[in-house]
C-alpha cells in the first residue's frame, strides 16, 4: 500500500488513518494500491466533503475519514437517512460526525461528481468511482458488518480486516463494465488532474503496487471504446458458450455469495498474515534489522530510510475467521457435472501457459542469460496452486552498461569471423597473397574490429514513441563535483560520481515546441545509484544540473527549464534523470503532455558517461 501524504495532515483521523496504511508497508504483501490525501471541500464555509483518493488496478474510490467524537459503540450505517450508534446492533442515538452531520454519503457524492470532472477535463475516462467512508473514533462494531451499503457505497472501521474488506468491495465495484486496468501512466496523469503536488509516485512505485507499467495514458475516451469492443464476446476478444440459457436465480446467488466470500477470505488472510509479521517482529534483537531497510553502504543514504512505526496503543487486530469449509464450494461446483466427461475438459486452461498479449507481453522476453522456461504439465497432472503474481517491470530504456556489453559481444564476434578466415586463407595459401599487397594476415584481420558505436552528435535525431527528437548539445564529464546543486550538490561531496553525460533535446507537442534534459551519472555500483536516485526524487533536494542552468543553450532554445516535468529510472550503477519543459509559454498542452515526453525521454540515447 503507497501512502501518499505530500502536505501536511490536519485531523486526527487523518493521522490515524495513514499511520495504519504505512504501517502496512509499501507494495503487495498486504494489499496493492495507492491512497493519496487530496482534500476536497465544498461550500462557502469549505467544508470537507472528502479527504483523499483510493487508486487500484481496476479503478479510484474517494475516501472519506471521519471522526466520531464523544460517542460510542456499534455504528448502523444505511443508504439514506442519519446513521446511528448505540450499545448494540440496531437504531441507536444519531451519530455525531466530526465537522457535523451524521451521514458523509451527501458530500462524497458530489466528491465522486468533481473527481470525474476533473479527471475528463484531463482527457481521462475514470469508469465507475467507488466512494469509501473510514470511521475513527471508539468503535466496537458496524452494521451491516461487511460496510457495503450498494451503489458502490462502502464503510470500513479502521482496523485492517474491515480496511481490506472496504478496499476490495470499492475495487470490484470500480472494476465491473472496465475494459481496461488503470496503467501507471494513467495513475500518474490523474494525480496531477486532481490536484496532487510535487512529482507524485514514480513508475517504479505504482508498479509494484501491481499497476501495469505503460509510458502512455490509455484511459481516454477514444482507446476505451476500441478496448470494449476487442473485450466484447460478439467482436471475438472473449470466449462464450453458444447457447447461454436462462440464468437461474439460486446459481446467480450462489455465485454473488461466493464472490462476497472470496473478498472477505481474502481479507482475513491479508489481516492474519500483517499481525503474524507484527508478531514475528519485536522478539530477536537481530529481528528489526532484518525486517527494516538494509543499511545503504553510502553515508547519505540513511536520511532517506522509512520512518520508524509510530509508538503508542497497539491496534486491535480482528482475528481472521476460520476459512470457510471446502464442502460447500465443492458441492455446488459438483452438482452442475452429473457426466464424468465434464471433469477432462479443462485442457483450454492450457492456454494461459504461453499467453504473453497485451501489457504481459511487453516483458514476456526474460533474456539469453535465463533459464529455460519449463513446459507447461499435461492437463492429467495434479492441479498446481497458483504462486504470487509477478509484477509486469522491465526496463525502460538499455543502459549505457548494457550497450556497452552489448558492443564489446559484437566486437568480438567479428574479431572471432575474421580470425577464422584469416586462418582459412592462411591454409590455402593467402600467405603469399598478403606477402605481394605488403601487409600481414595479422594487420588484416585486426582492422574490422572497430564495432563500437559512434557516440550521440548534435544534430542526431532520434524517434521514440512515434515522435522525433533532436540532439542540440551533449556533454560528458568524469565529475560530479561542481555540478550539481542543492542536497544532490552535497550528496556528490561526500562521494563523487564515475562519469556525467548531460544532453538537451528538441521536439515538439501538437506544433509547441519542448526542450528536454537528460542526465545520466554513473556512480560505479548500483546502490550508490539508487541512493542518488532516492534523493533526486524528493521534493526540493536539488538536482543534477541541466546544461541550460550552466549556461549551454541552442538557437530557438529556452534561457531555463521553467515548470518542467520529471522522470528518472536506474538501471545498474547509472541513474537517468529527464526534465522537460515548454520553450515558450502560453499555448495548447498540459502538464500531462509534458510527462509523457518526459517519460519517453528515458529512451534515448547517451554517450557513455
């Protein structure tokens, strides 16, 4: 779970409820997602009508924390009237909401309404939006005990299995009609159009919150509706049967309760293995070190370490009911196959084993180095159990490292071809051939070794993603020192760099033309290089120069990068840092186009630093 907190909290339930997500960690042990504290208020006196955003894979909920304060007990939530709170299930006093009112239904409605208006007026499609209310306060129930009220409206006690559960309902709600996972590009793009500041999380973060990696927005408008009808049976993207009967009210339930089933399993298992780490934790001495970060060999690395969990009351974890028994499952899924036939026709499962379309696909090649891929078992073999899903990250762009290896294996592949004819010629006689032109074998076979590429010029262009780009100015350097400013000035003081290439680019959006900067530092080993990565992203740390800011420009080029957009990746020991901005102001275009170009701008190439 990302917990996104770019300014300061200003309630308690706000606190609390971040403290909870970030003790969960970050990434999908726990639960994938990405909850950002975006407030939204309403009304001459600006009053909170919801306090952050909830984004999954499938689709966004927006988040209302609320506080009950000076009451107590069980929490009846309905679909329409005031909620109540008494000793126990059933109608109680009315509850009293930090803020007033005694519903928060009303504000996040119009909460949902502005988020989609925004994210529209962004060229974003948002599908459905979930709309997720977080009690805090002392609390001994909820009622109905899941917190789904219909309509996409969910209630959840802060408390991890109730958080889940809130979390998983709000998912498949957003997630039903959607032709299409939100990628990270898209993440990215609506956390700008709702109003989050600083950069936002990076492609890297929102990928192992199990959102898939793409450089462009899919979720417009025009791309939905082709990927609808691609999914829709009738167009041949989905397999049906042919003859589809009437559906049968006592199957359809059975299928809605297993749903239901499965979310609430799921979880008990996520809230029963986070206690069980928690548990695990606090014992050995050796324990904290080795659950917390590694500590980084750099000397600067440490101030960037998570924080410490916050002390105080431990939280009451719920513990996770028993699973339910596979009788019931089994029986209704054995009482539809009266005919033994119907147990061998599960070869069509087969067809996952190989399926590498769509976003998978982008990384479906593992490499020469890596082992074979083993076949996948005949369908007579026992069913394996599913293992943990792999998060879909590759790299962006080859590095300089890797294109480097890449032309010393080509160099000596030739030198090999050559060697060999030389040989060959040798036994035939090319001996007194090489005699007669005044030159030796040996000189001969040396000259075609050259295989090296030729470093970037001004004036080379380059196409990424269909648009082409210019190389104005390139510089390469053997020090960090001296240009660098800001806390990433400082980080190079303690321990400088093994080689800076700096270049400027051209391009162009809709006819505005863009500047883009792209800075690769190798720091000779890779944890260096996550460490100057992890301070480069930081809000106000500084940066690595730009080679406008030294005063290295081109005709028709900007005098500064002004409201530039970031992006950064590292690949081994090297850290690419891209900033691109608008050569003039004014015009058509967006910050959102700018961090497409800036995202593309990671793809091209430098000289080796």
């Amino acid at each position: 779970m990302l917990a996104l907190t770019p300014a300061p909290l200003q309630t308690a339930g706000e606190h609390a409820l971040f403290a909870e997500l970030t003790r969960w960690d970050r990434g999908g042990t726990v639960r994938g997602a990405v909850v950002a504290s975006i407030p939204v208020v309403d009304g001459p006196v600006e009053r909170r009508v919801s306090d952050a955003v909830l984004f999954v894979p499938e689709g966004l909920a927006v988040v209302r924390i609320v506080e009950v304060v000076r009451q107590s007990g069980v929490v009846t939530a309905t679909p329409e009237g005031s909620w109540t709170i008494g000793p126990g299930a059933g109608p109680g006093e009315v509850l009293q909401l930090a803020g007033g009112g005694s519903t928060p239904l009303d504000g996040l409605m119009r909460a949902g309404m502005d988020a989609a208006v925004r994210l529209r007026r962004a060229g974003l499609e948002p599908g459905r939006i979930a709309r997720l209310t977080v009690l805090v306060g002392d609390l001994t129930g909820l009622v109905p005990a899941d917190g789904d009220l219909g309509e996409g409206d969910q209630v959840a006690l802060l408390e991890p299995r109730s958080l889940l559960l809130g979390i998983a309902r709000s998912a498949r709600y957003a997630g039903v009609d959607n032709p299409r996972l939100w990628t990270t590009a898209d993440v990215r793009a609506a956390l700008t159009a709702l109003g989050l500041p600083g950069r936002g999380p990076s492609v890297e973060e929102l990928n192992g919150e199990g959102f898939p990696y793409s450089p462009y927005v899919l979720r417009k408008r025009e791309l939905l509706a082709p990927a609808a009808m691609a999914a829709s049976p009738a167009m041949g993207g989905g397999s049906a049967p042919a003859a589809v009967p009437l559906v049968d009210p006592v199957a359809a339930a059975a299928v809605a309760a297993a749903a239901i089933r499965a979310d609430e399993e799921a979880a008990a298992r996520a809230a029963a293995g986070l206690a069980a780490a928690e548990a695990a934790i606090p014992v050995p001495a050796p324990a904290p070190a080795a659950a917390g970060p590694a500590p980084a060999p750099h000397p600067r690395t440490a101030r960037f370490t998570a924080p410490a969990a916050q002390s105080g009351a431990p939280v009451a974890l719920v513990p996770a009911p028993a699973p339910a028994p596979a009788a019931a499952p089994v029986a209704v899924a054995a009482a539809p196959a009266p005919a033994p036939v119907a147990v061998p026709a599960a070869p069509p499962a087969e067809a996952p084993a190989d399926e590498t379309g769509g976003l998978g696909g982008l990384f479906g090649d593992l490499g020469a180095d890596a082992p074979p891929v083993p076949e996948p078992a005949p369908a007579a073999a026992a069913p394996v159990p599913p293992g943990p899903p792999i998060p879909l990250v590759g790299p962006r762009r080859r590095s300089p490292a890797a294109r480097r290896r890449l032309a010393l294996l080509a160099a000596g592949a030739a030198a090999a071809v050559v060697a060999v004819v030389a040989g060959v010629v040798g036994l035939t006689g090319g001996d007194d051939d090489a005699a007669a032109a005044g030159t030796s074998p040996a000189v001969a076979s040396s000259a075609p070794t050259a295989a090296e590429p030729a470093p970037p010029q001004p004036g080379d262009r380059s196409v990424v993603g269909g648009r082409g780009y210019v190389l104005q100015q390139v510089r390469t350097e053997h020090t960090c020192t001296g240009n660098a400013y800001g806390d990433v000035a400082d980080f190079f003081e303690s321990g400088d760099c093994a080689g800076l290439s700096r270049s400027l680019w051209s391009t162009d959006v809709g006819g505005r033309a863009v500047v883009v900067s792209v800075a690769a530092v190798d720091m000779g080993d890779p944890a260096g290089a996550r460490a100057l990565r992890a301070l480069t992203d930081r809000d106000g740390s500084g940066n690595v120069s730009d080679l406008l800011r030294e005063g290295v420009s081109y005709p028709g080029g900007p005098a500064e990068l002004s409201g530039a957009e970031y992006a950064s990746t590292t690949e081994g020991s090297v850290v690419t840092i891209v900033e691109t901005a608008w050569v003039a102001p004014g015009g058509t275009g967006g910050a959102a186009d700018l961090d497409v170009v800036a995202g593309e701008g990671l793809s091209l190439p430098v000289p080796t630093p």
